[in-house]
C-alpha cells in the first residue's frame, strides 16, 4: 500500500518553478544541431558555467509538488494527463536532466577548472538525494539513475560503470513495462492496478539508486 503523508504545510508555487526554469535551467543551454548524441550544450566559458551552476538549488523543483501530485492521482483513479491538469506540480524534469547531462558533456569536453567541475557534481549529487529521500515519481528516478550511469561511463566519479548500467538497463525495463501497461485501458480498476506498479517501481529503484551511489570510491 501507498504511505499516505499529510502535506498539508506545502503550497506548490508555479511562478517559483517557471522562474526556475527561464533563468537557471535553460539560461545556459544550447544545442548543437550537429551532435550526434546528445545535442544540449553547456555554457562553455568556466566563469560563466560556475556562476550557472552555483545558482541550481534543487528546492526549486519543488519535487514534494510531484510526489502529492503522484498520492492525488493514485487515489482519485487518474490518468497521467488528466493528473497534469488536475494536480499542478513542477513540470521541470526534462529541463533539468538536460541542464544536468550538459554540464556532464562539459566536464567531460571543455576545460573547465576543477572548482566548476566539482560544483556541478555538487548538484548532481543534490538533486540525486533529493529523490532518493523524496521518491517524487518514476520518471525523476530514472532520470537520476541515467546520470548516475553517464558520470561513471565517462569516469567524473570513482564508480564501477558496471553497476550503474546494469540498473539503467533494469529502469528501462520497468520504465518500457509500465509504457506497455498504461497503455492498456482507461478504465478505474486497471489505472488504480497500474498506477500502484509505478509506485513500486519508484520505492525500489530510489532504494536500488541509493545503494548504487554508495558503490562510490569502492571500485
């Protein structure tokens, strides 16, 4: 069963989020129509990408919003689309795993000092605890556990790159399944069934998640 938590203390504000996104997320992106992964770019100038960096504060999703959104949607029988019109929260996500996999491209490919490196793992690491404490949805856990996975693959951090993607290739899995699933049928029953899958799914793999970061420094 779902724990049920009062948040009744929490007021979920959109301007807060959208600022957010305008001036921290997006401000230093860019894209680069000719990248052949990933296009999103980071700031490329150090002091720039320091200064960019050290604004990211993770309350500013407001990711409480996402996990009472999630609670409210479960209990009320709601589709995902129907929970974004009924159950504002930050709709942040995207704009942040870009603003977060651009700085990894940075570290990895511009010369930018060690200070601004270690910041931006900084607030990876951030906005990792917070959804491992959090469990705000499925989509954030996957997320954080892909750019866990990149900065092992491109060694910014001392951890066997085998553990990380044997639990990217787990959350696909899931992730895929719970696509298949709620694709399904729009009747109560089975939306209430599948909705309560992606709640384990999130609680297993915050906690997968959890001790994956704790494989640090131990290669």
């Amino acid at each position: 069963m779902i724990l049920l938590i009062s948040f009744s203390a929490f007021a979920f504000d959109q301007q807060e989020c959208d600022t957010f996104k305008k001036e921290v997320l997006k401000k230093p992106i860019s894209e680069d129509p000719t990248a052949m992964d990933h296009p999103f770019r980071f700031a490329k100038q150090d002091s720039d990408a320091f200064e960019m960096l050290s604004k990211y504060d993770v309350k500013k999703l407001q990711l409480e919003s996402t996990k009472i959104s999630r609670i409210k949607a479960y209990k009320n029988c709601q589709t995902e689309q129907d929970q974004k019109q009924n159950y504002p929260f930050c709709e942040a996500h995207f704009d942040n795993y870009n603003f977060f996999r651009a700085a990894i491209f940075g570290m990895k490919h511009y010369k930018w000092s060690e200070k601004t490196k270690e910041i931006a793992k900084k607030k990876i690491f951030e906005y990792l605890d917070e959804v491992q404490s959090m469990e705000p949805a499925f989509l954030d856990v996957v997320m954080g556990i892909n750019l866990l996975d990149m900065l092992a693959y491109d060694n910014l951090v001392n951890l066997n790159y085998k553990i990380t993607n044997a639990l990217k290739r787990d959350v696909e899995t899931a992730r895929e399944e719970l696509a298949n699933k709620f694709s399904e049928s729009k009747e109560c029953s089975v939306i209430k069934k599948n909705r309560f899958k992606e709640d384990e799914y999130t609680k297993t793999f915050a906690k997968r998640l959890v001790l994956a970061r704790q494989q640090i420094g131990q290669k």
